[in-house]
C-alpha cells in the first residue's frame, strides 16, 4: 500500500469527510507574515475536514435559545475540534514513523489574541488544497491542517468525498 493510501485509509478511519494536500508556495508570503519562519518553512500542508451535523446546523438561525447554542458549541465545535485535533495527530505520528518532518497545526487554538488567529490559517490550507474558496464562515465544515516536508505524496493526492 503506498504512503498516499496509507493515509487516506487513515483519514477515513477517524471520520474525515474532506482530505486534500496544498502547494504551500503560492502563499509562501502570507504564511511567512502569520506564523513566522517556523511556520513557513514547511512547503506542504495536509488539510482534513469534518462535515458538521446538518440537523445541527439547520438550527443556528435559533441561536439564540440556550438549548441550540449549548448543542452547537458541544457537538459542532467541541467535540469535531477534538476529532480533527486526534486525527491530525495520528496522521502526523504515521507520517513521522515514515522518516517525514510533520508539524500539525490544532485546530481551534490561537497563538495571537489581537489577530485572533492560529500560526497557520486553515482556510488557506484548505484552498490551496482545493477544498474551496475562503469564505467568511464555513458553517458545515470544520478544517484542520498538518504541515509537512514531504513531495511524493503530493502527486498522487486524492479528495476524500
């Protein structure tokens, strides 16, 4: 089995609805200007998402009655955050048992209060990944990135649907 099916087995396995891999170099600027040297230095990104509950979603325009906002914050961001968090985790553990610098990127935490953003921005990885373009709000999906220093896999990248 190669390293790409290896890994999309994995991502399956923990649930991963969407699975793409970006060319971080199109963006190497703006990365570089978020999180710094460390950050940009990793020319590649996994991105995962997981779609959100559409039941739960369909809901938000009630956000305002405790019950559906307790629901949303618990199940649809919570506990998917967990879930991409675990994920990510055990991707980039596969990963680095393959001899692969990896470095994965948590995906609700935030490095910078005033900016209010992580060292790495998922939507961009996502739609360098060509997972879609950066909108706003993405209210069902959540994504989650993983950078690495590998190029092989990078050619035989498949979407997860």
């Amino acid at each position: 089995m190669s390293l790409n099916e290896s890994i999309n087995k994995l991502a399956k396995q923990y649930g991963i609805s969407y699975f793409g891999v970006a060319d971080l170099s199109y963006a190497y600027d703006t990365i570089l200007e978020q999180g710094g040297a460390d950050i940009a230095k990793y020319p590649y990104a996994i991105s995962l998402g997981i779609a959100l509950i559409n039941d739960i979603v369909d809901q938000l325009p009630n956000r305002s009655r405790r019950d559906v906002a307790v629901n949303y914050e618990h199940h649809a961001y919570d506990i998917i955050n967990q879930r991409l968090d675990i994920t990510a985790s055990v991707i980039s553990s596969f990963i680095q048992e393959k001899g692969y610098n990896v470095l994965p990127i948590p995906a609700s935490e935030r490095y910078d209060d005033e900016k209010i953003c992580a060292s790495f921005s998922h939507k961009l990885g996502a739609h360098l990944a060509g997972l879609g373009w950066i909108e706003p709000v993405l209210y069902r999906l959540y994504i989650q990135s993983v950078l690495l220093t590998y190029l092989n896999y990078l050619s035989n990248c498949n979407l997860l649907r």
